[in-house]
C-alpha cells in the first residue's frame, strides 16, 4: 500500500533531506574521479546546505497538515514540529560550518554531509515517533550515520578510538531498548503510544521494559550513570561531529523520552524518583569532572552531561512549565553548543592541535571577535542574563518550583555555580593571561562566519525576546495536557 499525498506532505522534511543525501551519494563518485574535485566539493556543499534550508522551510507543510501518519506510526503535532526545527536548523548550521573543517583536514565533503543529512532524518522521525518500534528504527537510523561520522578522520587515532567506544556502547544501550520494547508488547500487546497507555497490562513485565527503555535513551542523552562514554567520544570525534552529537540527537532522544513520559502514566508514575536522582547525578558528575579538565574540547563534553541533568530537572516538575522549559531550553542548548563546538574546530587547527587552556591564552589580543564570540556563548551556556541560557535555566527552576522539588531548584542553582568556575576560567584565559603561542591572523571563512553570527544573534535574541519561541513551546506541550 502506497503512503497517501497528505501522509508525504507530513513528512517533507525528511524527504527533503533524504533528497539531498541521495542526490550528494550519486554526485559524489563523479566528482571524485573526474576533473572538477574542487568544484565537485563545492557542488556537494551546496546541495548539503540547500537540503537543510530547504527541511528548514519544509516544516511548514506538516505545520499547516497536522494529524496522524502512516497508519498512526507518527503523530505529527506541534510538539513534534518544534523538534524536528531544531533538527533541521543544527542540520543547516553543520552543513554551514563543517566545509571549512574538512578543507583543513583533507577529508571528503560529500559522505560527510550525506550522513549528517542521513541522521537528520532519523532524528526528525524519533522527534515524531508515535510508536514504539518507529522510534527504534529513526533511533538506528540516526546511531548508524554517527557512528561513521565519529570516526570519520580515518588516520586519527583517538577518532577510531571515539567511533569504537560509541559503537560498542550504543549497541548496547540499543539492546537494551529493543527488550524494553519487547517487554512492553508483552505486556499491554501494542507498541503504539496510546494503545499501551490504556491497554490493561502486566504491571511487572511493563514495569520492567519501560525501565529498560530509559536505559537506551539514558545513553543517548548522557544521563547518568549511563553518560560514561560522552567525553572519550565527544573528544576523539571530529570537532563538527561533536557539535551535532551534542545536540540535534540529544534533542531527538529527549523528544522521544518526554513523548513517552508523558503519553504513558505509568512511565510518568514510575519514571518520577528515577528522573530525580539521575538529574542529580548528571549534574554534579557532569559540573565536577568539567573542573578537573584542561583541554576546552573535553570540558564542553563534560559540560553537555550537566545540561543534560538541567534539563532532566525539567522532567521531573512533571508539569506544562516544566514540558515547555525542556523545549525552550534544547532550542538555546543548541545554538549555544554548535557556537562553541564550531569555535573549537576553528581554533583547534589542523589535527585539533590547539585544544587546551594553554592555546587559547592570550586569544583576545590577538582574535578579538573570536573571543568575543566563544565568551558570548559560555556566558549563555553558564546562564548570564539578557542570554538565552539564563531564561532557559529561569523557566527550568520555575518548574522546578512549582512542583514544589524544592531541594531539585536548590541543587540546580548549586550546579549552576559550580559550572561557573569551568567556563569563566576560558575567558580569564583568552583575557587575562598572555599568549603562549604565535596567532597568526587569518580571515574566518564563510561558512563558519555565518554559523557564529547566526548562533550569536540566536542566543542574543532569545535572551531579550524569548516570547516566540516560548510560545510555540508552551503550544507544543499543550498536546499532552
């Protein structure tokens, strides 16, 4: 049975992208053996950054056509909707950002973009994923390409090492999600979302598999204690790699846990003091290793393991707030860590070589809208004021109040502290200290221009005038009222 129109209509960000990969792979060979490499490089970077544009307008189809798809397997809904933009737009930002890398490194344009496009697609489908083993599969989809980005500098040790401990991990945690699913079929005798909410269940066998499930997303979020592979991976892993790994697919796994979160009551029953103490956990574990780190690249992974314990404080409010300040905050999460991750690639030079405290002393004197920019977007992700971290962080804590997880709000705002000391010492770094190496002055390429002016003025205007974007994520988290 063919998909019907509407169906395609609900589903033209992803065909978007799909498009685009496809039309890089083709194109590729080509370009490889002919004559026109350079241009065939161009070629590919441009139909890799107009397929992200183009999901990015592509939203507007499932926006203006919503309801169910292909059967019931996706639920095509605000809440869906506004992760899937998030998707598309660090999709856009990668595509923007990463040609420069690749240059610098002699890699390959076209796989690279072609996979980020690839694991853009399965990343918008878990966003929308009404069914349990959809989930499962966008979930492949979307670890698959990444594993192969992981270890796309192919010469680079510490990148195959990055690549194997993720693919290892994964799998497992990909297990693991699988027998939950299982489980969960046994016990209610469906797997779509609302069938298992109100089918009658075996409490224990239910029981059991949704615990299981939040162990294969809880690696994919890095929530503790499942969070042991984020730095090794986030270091060894090509700079653009991380950007992506750090948020499109930790936005896309959060989609698919809130949706079960909140579709299911008991999940949202028995998730509740799991929730809890993971959010802890995450947060102190992520804040205290970040301290201890001196290269910049394995601090801004340690830092993602404590954002994702902010967010998980959000979880655990288990209220409208609560649901729209995870919303608001991965849409801010996001430009912040693309900002910085892409920052970090450029500064690091040919190998990542430059990655430490050391190499970004005395940056201001000599790149002073580079440091600008890095300082703008560890400000926000510390949660500075007239910043999109610090009303992100607000809303979290608002949540956290009303719900009244007192003790949550007053660990958060101790975290938050702590977290302080690990990014304000870059910036005494690139301010105060003097240069223990030669910056030779170099124009910024276009490309990574374009991905720090849009993250800047993004995290500025989120920061000043958050009611749009708040707006639709209060909208968005009505569907599950």
């Amino acid at each position: 049975m063919f998909p019907s129109s509407l169906d395609l209509l609900r589903i033209a960000p992803e065909l978007v992208l799909s498009a685009a990969g496809v039309l890089i792979m083709l194109f590729d060979p080509f370009a490889i053996n002919g004559s026109v490499r350079g241009s065939g490089r161009r070629l590919a970077d441009v139909i890799a950054i107009l397929g992200a544009a183009g999901a990015c307008a592509a939203i507007v189809l499932p926006a203006t056509h919503q309801g169910p798809a292909f059967g019931g397997l996706l639920s095509i809904d605000p809440f869906g909707i506004f992760f899937r933009a998030i998707v598309c737009g660090v999709a856009l930002l990668i595509a923007l950002g990463a040609p420069a890398y690749l240059d610098g490194e002699g890699l390959a344009h076209g796989e690279f973009l072609a996979l980020v496009l690839f694991a853009s697609v399965g990343m918008c489908v878990m966003a929308s994923a009404n069914e349990l083993v959809t989930g499962f599969v966008a979930l492949e989809v979307s670890s698959i390409a990444s594993y192969i980005l992981a270890s796309y500098r192919r010469e680079n040790k510490r990148s195959n090492e990055a690549a194997m401990k993720y693919f290892l991990l994964g799998s497992f945690a990909s297990a693991f999600f699988l027998y939950g699913i299982a489980l969960v079929y046994g016990a209610t005798g469906s797997t779509v979302l609302p069938q298992v909410n109100f089918a009658v269940a075996n409490h224990m066998l239910l029981t059991v598999g949704l615990a299981l499930i939040f162990v294969g997303l809880g690696f994919k979020v890095a929530a503790a204690p499942f969070q042991l592979w984020t730095p090794d991976v986030y270091e060894g892993a090509p700079a653009p790699v991380t950007a992506m790994m750090s948020t499109a697919p930790k936005a896309a796994a959060f989609a698919l846990l809130l949706r079960i979160f909140l579709s299911l009551e008991r999940a949202n029953e028995l998730w509740f003091w799991i929730l809890w103490a993971s959010a802890v956990a995450t947060m102190f574990i992520g804040n205290l290793a970040a301290i201890a780190q001196f290269s910049v690249k394995r601090m801004l992974a340690y830092s993602s393991i404590a954002h994702a314990g902010y967010i998980l404080v959000a979880f655990a409010a288990r209220n409208h707030i609560g649901t729209a300040a995870v919303l608001f905050y991965l849409a801010s999460y996001a430009l912040m860590k693309v900002g910085a991750f892409t920052m970090v690639a450029w500064l690091g030079g040919t190998d990542e070589r430059y990655v430490t405290l050391d190499d970004y002393a005395g940056l201001a004197s000599a790149r002073p809208i580079s440091a600008a920019c890095l300082s703008l977007f560890l400000l926000s992700l510390l949660g500075l004021p007239v910043t999109a971290g610090f009303l992100g962080k607000f809303y979290i804590f608002d949540a956290a109040l009303r719900s009244h997880l007192v003790w949550l709000a007053v660990l958060l705002a101790i975290n938050s502290v702590i977290g302080s000391f690990y990014y304000l010492r870059v910036i005494v770094a690139m301010y105060m200290r003097p240069a223990k190496r030669e910056f030779t002055p170099e124009s910024v390429p276009a490309g990574i221009a374009a991905v720090l002016a849009i993250s800047a003025a993004g995290i500025i205007y989120l920061g000043l005038f958050p009611n749009i974007v708040m707006g639709f994520a209060a909208h968005a988290a009505t569907f599950f009222k």
